[in-house]
C-alpha cells in the first residue's frame, strides 16, 4: 500500500502558480531589499531612456509592419511566383527544342525516303500514321467545345463540388468527339493519344499529366458532319444534363479552320533500330 | 519625466524612420515585443510598489528580449519555432495579466 499522497493538491498547477507569483521581475525586490539607490547615475537615466524609446520604437516598427499586409507572406508569394515563371521558361525553351529536333527528325526522313515510289508510299504511310496517333499536328475544319464550370455549389465537404468540370466530364467531351468520328482532339492545346490519361489530381484537371485550368477548350479536328453527329450523339445529351443540374456552361461551336497541335514526344516502345540496308 | 519624452522620442523615431527588419529577423519581432511589453508591465508594477530600479529594468528588459528571440530562434533550428513562440507568448501573456492585475489593484484598490 502506498503511503497518502500529501503533496499540494493543485502541484501540477505550480508552474502557472509560479509564473503568476513572479510576474513582476524578482529583481525588483532584490535589488530594494540591498538598498540599491535608484536614479543615481546620469547614465542609468540614459540608459532607461534608451530602453524606454527602443520599446515604442519596436512597437511602432511591429505595428508598421503588420499594417503592411505581411511583407514576408508578399515576398514568399513573389519569390513563388518567380521560380513558377522561371521553370515555365524553361520548359517553353525545352519544347521549342524539342519541336526543333522533331522537325529535323522529319527533315531527315524525308531525305532518307526520297527514293523510289516504295520510298514515297512509305513515307506517305508514315506522315498519315502520324497525324492518327498525334505525333504531328492536324488542321482542318472541326468543332470547339467549351466547358466552363458553373457557380460554386453550397460547400459541402462530403463530396466534390459538382458545379466544376471534373475529369469524368471531359473524358465524356472527348469520348464523344471521338465517336463522332474526330481525327485529332486536343484539351487546351494538349493533344489526346492512345496513351493521354484524362484525370483528376485534387481539384485540378489533368491532361497528360499536366494540370489544366478551366475553362476547357476541346478541339476537334474531323469531317465535315463531326459538329452534327457529336450534337446527335449521347454526349451531347448528358451535357446538356451537366448544364441543367450542375450549370455547367457548355459551348459547341463548328470551326472552319482549327489546329490541333501536335504531340511531339511519343516514345516508340517496342520498335527496334532495323538493319541498314 | 524622462519615461514620457523617450516614448514620445521612440514612438517619433519608429513613424519617421520607418524601420524595416531585416528578412532574417522578422519572425522574432512579434516575440520581441511581447517580451519588451513584459519587462514595461512588470515595471510599471514596480514603480507602483515603490520598488522600481532602473538598472533591474533595463537588464531585464534586454534580458527578456534576447533570451525569448533566442528560443524562439533555437526553437526555428530544430523545427519547432512556431510551437515555441506559443510557448514564449503564453508565458509572457501570464505574466503581463498577472502584471496589469496588480496594478488594476494599485490604482483602483479593486
């Protein structure tokens, strides 16, 4: 059995009890207590003066500050917003290069093809495989299509706000392009191949994997009937749902002239260097 | 006397110079302050008890002020700054209500 424990009840509350007993600097009293005189020196007059000033001067100084809206929090955002413009710099100059080195890709197949008529069917084959898988870009006539998201539902936390595009609404855009009979379709200018994933990363909308931010433009390159058959087809329709239930805005519009920009970075998996002849 | 004219004299200096903190040391200005508005209260206390010694304010103020910036500071090298300026602000919190209860009591004997 253990002995009753006689300790001061509220112990646990010593801390705060001490912090409130000595809240005025213990010094004081030591200092009364040793018979310090106070005010003896010009210096020490100075000194508490000093103090005095220094203490209204870091008051205003905090206070100037706070009323300037957080310059920390302001440079933080600048400093961001830099290195944002910085590496959407640097990948602008990567892309040009990138559709440098794919145009001399070109320029050098067409010089290694412009043989014989075999030569020229192949690569004939091989510019029309491409506008097909996306590697080069296509124009021609076509629809545009504009999703846009409607006005901000009440929050709730439970489930996504229905009133922005999601991903599953632009896969049914792109879908029904495609079924429509779309050559080339293109999501803000990203380029839809076999092997574009459209999906949703938080509340972004990703197209290849790069976030896109509404509205979404969707450009359809296609035959003449693709704006008729789309608007006939059942995408259409569950749109037209999209914008009634959630006001989704929606916005078919038939193009004369459209470009579909190309893809550019297809890797080929499973081809191999052939035999030089 | 000499209170009034270097409040005046600070609070002049502080709107005319506009300070501006260096970058590096502007999260410790908030703690500063508190710190320094800790040593006035406990000041003021003192001189309401007839006690006041400005040779202890000024050391504890200076004292105040550099030991809270420097735990705030250790406290930023090891990750946990933010939990520390808590820490530092509620104590100094405590202590300057504990501070104005006193002298509430002083001058109104309430």
């Amino acid at each position: 059995m253990t002995a009753p424990n006689r300790t001061d009840p509220d112990a646990s509350l010593s801390l705060l009890r001490r912090l409130a007993d000595d809240a005025m600097d213990p010094g004081y009293q030591e200092a009364t207590d040793r018979g310090d005189q106070r005010g003896a020196d010009w210096r020490h007059s100075v000194a508490f003066g000093t103090v005095i000033a220094l203490t209204a001067a870091l008051v205003v100084a905090a206070l100037l500050q706070v009323r300037a809206g957080a310059p920390g929090e302001g440079r933080t955002r600048a400093e961001l917003t830099e290195r944002v413009l910085e590496t959407t710099s640097s990948v602008e100059a990567i892309d040009a290069r990138l559709d440098g080195l794919i145009s001399e890709v070109d320029l050098l197949r067409q010089t290694a093809l412009d043989g014989s008529g075999s030569d020229r069917a192949l690569a004939d084959e091989v510019s029309a495989l491409e506008a097909e898988v996306g590697v080069t870009a296509v124009e021609g006539q076509g629809v545009e299509v504009v999703l846009d998201d409607g006005p901000p539902a009440p929050v709730d936390q439970s489930s996504p706000d229905l009133s922005r595009v999601l991903d599953t609404d632009v896969q049914l855009v792109v879908n029904g392009l495609f079924a429509a009979g779309a050559e080339a379709v293109a999501v803000n200018g990203q380029r839809i191949t076999a092997l574009s994933p459209i999906r949703s990363a938080g509340e972004a909308v990703l197209v290849g994997f790069r976030p896109l931010t509404p509205p979404y433009t969707i450009t359809a390159v296609g035959p003449e009937d693709l704006a008729s058959d789309f608007e006939a087809g059942p995408a259409r329709a569950e749109l037209e749902q999209l914008e009634s239930a959630y006001g989704i805005e929606v916005d078919v519009v038939p193009e004369e002239n459209l470009s579909v920009p190309g893809r550019g970075d297809l890797q080929l998996r499973y081809a191999t260097k052939g035999e030089s002849p | 006397m000499i209170a009034l004219l270097a409040l005046v004299v600070g609070v002049v200096l502080g709107l005319v110079l506009q300070p501006t903190i260096p970058a590096a040391l502007q999260p410790y200005l908030p703690i500063a302050v508190v710190a320094a508005l800790d040593a006035v209260f406990g000041a003021s206390r003192a001189l309401l008890d007839g006690i006041f010694n400005d040779r202890v304010f000024v050391i504890s103020f200076i004292g105040n002020v550099f030991v809270a910036a420097l735990v705030v500071f250790l406290g930023d090298q090891l990750g946990v700054g933010a939990q520390l300026s808590t820490g530092v602000v509620v104590v100094f919190s405590i202590r300057i209500f504990a501070n104005a209860a006193a002298i509430r009591r002083h001058l109104f004997h309430a």
